[in-house]
C-alpha cells in the first residue's frame, strides 16, 4: 500500500464528494469550505474508522430499541415489532435468574476488589525493590507473559493444574490423598475465578504502578533517610502517596467496571459449576436472551448494565474531583 | 556475597535484614514458578509418548524421552490444522485492517482544531464507558450476513478505541515542526504519515499491533457467537471443545493414519493443542516486550 496510490486514487473525487460517512454531512455548508479544503485527506483517513464504529457500535447503540419492544426478527423486525415500553425491564426485576445474576456479579466484582486489587500494587512494589535491573526485567517479562493468553487457554491450564486429573491432584494421589477437582467446586468457584485473573493480569497490571513508581522523586527518598525515616517509614510517607493517584484512577476505572467480571471467563467455566454461582451480568444476557431467542429481554438486561455503568463511571469520577484527584477525565 | 548485592543501593539506604532478602526471594521464586511450571510441564508432556504418559498418569515433570508424536497425529488430522491456518488468517489479516485503520483514523485525530476532530474524537472516545450490548451488536452482525464468515471475527472488533488513543497520543507528541516543514515542502498527508510519522512511531505501532494479534489469536467468544460451522472453526473453538471439554476428536477424518475410533483425545495431544495456542505469543513477546512500558504509560497519561 503506497501513499502516492491512495492520494492518487482519492483526489480524483471532487473535494466536496469525498465527505466520508455520517459526520462530514454538513461539510458542504460555506464556513467549512476553507476547512474542509485543507482538511480533507485527514477526514479520508478517518473515514474507515468512522464507518466501522458507526457500525458496530453506534447503530447498535441505538439497536437497543428492541429493549422496549416484543421484538420479532422474524416478523416485522426491529422497525415492525410492536413497542411494549417498559415491560421487559419489569419482568427482568422480577427474574430470579437475573436477580442472581447480578447479586453473582456484584459479589464477585467486590471479592476481587478486595482480593485481587491489590495484588499487582504489591507486586510492583516487590518489583521495585529488586536492586539488579537484569533481574527484574526477567520477572517482569515472565510475569507479564500470561497477560497474552486467551482465557481459553488460561482455563485449559488451571483444569490441568488444579482439576481432578490435574497436576496437584495428581500429586496428592500419589501421596495417598484424595484429590480434589477445584474446577468443578462451586464452593470455592469464587477463589478459583480470582485466583485465575491473578494469575492471568495480576503481573501486567503492575506496568501502570512501576510507571508511578519510576517518577517519584528519588530526593525524597534521601531526605527521608537522612531524616532518619526507615524502609518501611518511606513505603508510608513516600511511596504509597506518590501511587495515590494511579490507585484512585484504576479504582474508579473498577467501579465503573464494577459489572462487568470476566465475561469469557464465566462463560467457559458455566458448565462445570453450574449457573448457581457462575452467572454474571453478561452471560445472563446470552443464556436468557440470545440464546432463547428473547432478544428484546436480553437487550433490556444488556442496557440496564450499560447505563448503569455509564452512571457508576460518571459517579466514581465525580467523587475524584470532589476528593481533589484527578480522575479519568476532566472538564476541558 | 552481601557486599555485593548492597552495592546496587543508594549510599543513604539500610541494607535489608538477612530474612526479608530470604523472604522477598522466596515470593520472587515462587511467583516465577507459577508462571513457568505450568507451561514447562504442558510443553513437556507434549512431546512425551504415551507410554510415559500412562506411567506418570498425568502431566510429566521429569523429561523422559522426547517424541514429535502427538504434534505428527494433530497435523495429519484435519480438525486442528485447519483450526491452526484459520487463526492464523484471522489474525494477519485481522492486525492489518485493524493496525491500518486505526493508524489511519489515529493521525487524522492527532491535529486538535481541524475539521469534525471533536465529533469524530468523542465518537472513539464513547466508546469507553459505554457498550451498546451483546444482542444488539449480535443482530446487526446477523444483519450484515456475516454469521459464519470470517469477517465476523474481524470486523466486529477491528477498532480499539484505547489502542487508537494510544496511538493518538503517541502521534501529538511527535514535533509541529517536523510535519509543518513537511507540509511547506509540499507532502500530503499520507506521505507525511508514512514518511515522517509513522518512523518515528515503530515502538508504540508494534505495541499496538501486538495488542490486536493477541485479540484475534486469543479471540472465543466472537467465534463461539458467530461461527457455527465446525469446519471454520479458530483454534480457540478447538481448545475448547477438545481440551477443556475433552469432547472426542473427530478421527473419522483422519484419512492417513486414522484408526477410525472415536476416543477422547489424549493427554499429550491436548497438551500439544495447549502449546500449539501458547506459541504464537512465545515467539513475537521477546521483540515487543522491551516497548510496553513506553506504549502502555502514554496510553494512561494521556487517556
């Protein structure tokens, strides 16, 4: 693909014709004409990205319609299906599944935040008291290795690690214990689950801390030292106040997130434990909705959980500033 | 010994106590192990035979003899190859419409004030705290006749709206003055993204682009929702079916050496399936992994 094709081929539209799709509409009004005379190769640029987010994005944001309709994709479709206005979302509030559903989630979202959380600021802080720069470099290449693993795959290994043919079960056997097959375990299902995202993100989770961490003033450290402030005085008074604004901002980023767990993840392992302790947010919306062929029902549950987590994101963030941080975004 | 190890520290820092550099290396070997013996084993009993299989009775953790077997077996079977050059597809074709178009879409967003750059800028940017939802996104792939196509494993999920802020990011923080004296020079846009910017942006554009080649290589849940055909199955849908689910391989098609029993694959095939997943990513990490920091901190900075 060289650059003097594409120019080529796209100056042959007459600049006020390559408008791209949807937003480049009112380009033809006059004001914009100097504009759009020297902006145009950029729009062309953007176009291919424009199209596709419009379509499969904002066209099925407004896809959600269906949420208020008794949508048939068979008869009549999403322009024919007769508007039932909120009933979907009363008969989802009354579903015992769904209710489970989002207590599983919500459960879940506040266990890892306790559990998991905090891990990879340990771990970066571990990190970075390794003094040989080889060192850790080499952990953190490991540690970062199953960050690129599906979770297919991170599945796969716990069930050979942990399952009741596995590696630890395997082990125990040999010992003349009886195994225990922790995949199938629903007690335990909620440990299994953050052990796993431990496993898989705890490492890369840390690059954002290290990065904290490389740009806090090492004079400070110094005088603290000389002010007779030890180790563990220092992680206090200096390290951890310097993380504080990361640690707020994944924070926030988590609360806005709080719905949504680990979607393959769940939906993996749904069968081995049972819909019991295993149903989230988003596989509710496939096993309720998509998969029975209810979709107005299942895009009612889908955008509850969207709008709910747009207003969690916008709270989380709002409270931020109250607090003086400053959050994920600012008013600009 | 000691001395040495002190001498990385700042003159004002306390050496560590014996047990804490004790402990702290402990943690450190047991976090390196968690991650390194698991794939050691699976790699491992994926080149042993059967017979050392059966013997252990499970994952072997002693080398005993190494054989090609079980990797001869899954190649001469259609399923998994055909999987294998499927995923394979996905993913380069995928990263390249992917990194292209976000490349692309990237530099027209990285000069603040010109035409439509808000509204396009706040389209990507919506993305962040907003997903329009399964259902929707499924029908109006459905919609677009793309249930069973291969398009469905790319399109749906070509634009990242953090890889193109990153890349954004990256390309504002590239000099005015470089690309002003480009443009009086007289070079479109293009040549300037590709002549100019996009050397200077190697590091984070191959960040990125791992970023997409892991997705596509990694993608399930879009191939369990829109590929019903097992024989356009990704490798992912295989791992799945034969690995997790120990589902029985189907050998009837086989052809060279099939022995036309249908059993549950065996343990060494699975890990070889397991390996065959893990590889792709083994093999580019090493190249790609010194520029994450880089890639990673400018994506949340700026993001």
């Amino acid at each position: 693909m060289s650059a003097d094709a594409d120019t080529r081929s796209v100056t042959e539209v007459r600049p006020g014709e390559t408008a791209p799709a949807g937003p480049a509409d009112g380009a033809r009004k006059e004001p914009f004409s100097a504009r759009l005379r020297r902006d145009w190769p950029l729009l062309v640029m953007a176009a291919p990205m424009v199209v596709l987010v419009t379509a499969f994005w904002w066209i099925p944001a407004l896809g959600n319609v269906i949420a208020f309709q008794d949508y048939n994709p068979y008869s009549g479709g999403i322009l024919g299906s007769p508007i039932i206005g909120f009933t979907n979302f009363a008969q989802l509030f009354g579903d015992p599944q769904f209710v489970r559903a989002v207590v599983n989630t919500l459960g879940i979202t506040a266990f890892q935040l306790v559990f998991y959380f905090p891990v990879p600021i340990a771990l970066a802080l571990l990190l970075n008291s390794v003094v040989s720069g080889r060192l850790r470099a080499f952990i953190q290449g490991v540690v970062y290795l199953p960050h690129f693993f599906s979770w297919v795959l991170v599945v796969a290994i716990f069930q050979q690690m942990f399952g009741g043919a596995g590696l630890i079960a395997q082990i125990l056997r040999d010992h003349g214990y009886s195994g225990i097959d922790w995949m199938t375990n629903s007690d335990t299902f909620i440990l299994l689950v953050t052990a796993e995202t431990i496993w898989k993100d705890a490492g890369w989770g840390t690059i954002v801390f290290l990065a904290a961490l490389s740009t806090i003033d090492p004079h400070l450290y110094e005088a603290a030292a000389v002010d007779g402030a030890r180790r563990w005085r220092r992680m206090w008074h200096i390290t951890l106040p310097g993380l504080r604004p990361v640690i707020v901002l994944l924070l926030i980023l988590r609360l806005g997130d709080a719905l949504n767990v680990g979607f393959e993840q769940f939906m993996l392992q749904r069968g081995a434990v049972g819909s019991k302790v295993s149903e989230v947010f988003d596989t509710f919306v496939y096993w309720s909705g998509l998969r029975t062929g209810d979709f107005g029902y299942g895009a009612a549950a889908g955008l509850f959980k969207g709008l709910v987590g747009l207003i969690l994101i916008l709270v989380a963030n709002k409270v931020a500033h109250a607090l003086g941080e400053r959050g994920v975004y600012s008013r600009s | 010994m000691r001395k040495k190890k002190v001498s990385g520290l700042a003159p004002w820092e306390e050496p560590g106590s014996l047990a804490g550099r004790v402990g702290k290396g402990g943690v450190l070997a047991l976090i390196l192990l968690s991650v390194l013996l698991p794939l050691y084993t699976i790699v491992l009993t994926s080149l042993s035979s059967a017979e050392t299989v059966n013997r252990v009775g499970g994952l072997v953790l002693v080398p005993d003899g190494i054989t090609f077997d079980a990797y001869r077996q899954i190649f001469s079977d259609s399923v998994v190859s055909r999987a294998v050059l499927v995923s394979t597809g996905v993913t380069v074709v995928g990263t390249a419409i992917s990194l292209g178009v976000s490349v692309l879409g990237a530099y027209a967003l990285s000069r603040p004030g010109t035409l439509f750059h808000r509204p396009i800028l706040f389209c990507v940017l919506l993305m962040f705290v907003f997903f329009p939802g399964l259902i929707p996104t499924y029908l109006m792939v459905a919609s677009l006749g793309l249930k069973d196509s291969y398009w469905s494993l790319i399109l749906p999920s070509a634009v990242s709206a953090f890889n193109v802020v990153v890349l954004r990011a990256f390309f504002m923080n590239i000099p005015h003055e470089l690309i002003d004296s480009a443009r009086i020079d007289g070079a479109g846009e293009f040549r300037i993204l590709w002549r100019i910017v996009l050397p200077l942006s190697k590091a984070v554009t191959a960040v990125v682009g791992l970023f997409y080649a892991v997705g596509y290589w990694n993608a399930w849940f879009n191939a369990m929702l829109y590929i019903d055909d097992s024989r356009k199955w990704p490798l992912a849908l295989v791992l799945r079916s034969y690995v997790v689910d120990s589902n029985p391989l189907p050998t009837a098609t086989v052809g060279v050496s099939g022995f036309g029993q249908v059993a549950p694959p065996t343990l060494a095939i699975k890990m070889a399936i397991v390996t065959i997943a893990v590889l792709p990513a083994l093999i580019v990490y090493p190249f790609v992994q010194r520029h994450f920091t880089k890639g990673v901190i400018i994506g949340a900075v700026k993001g």
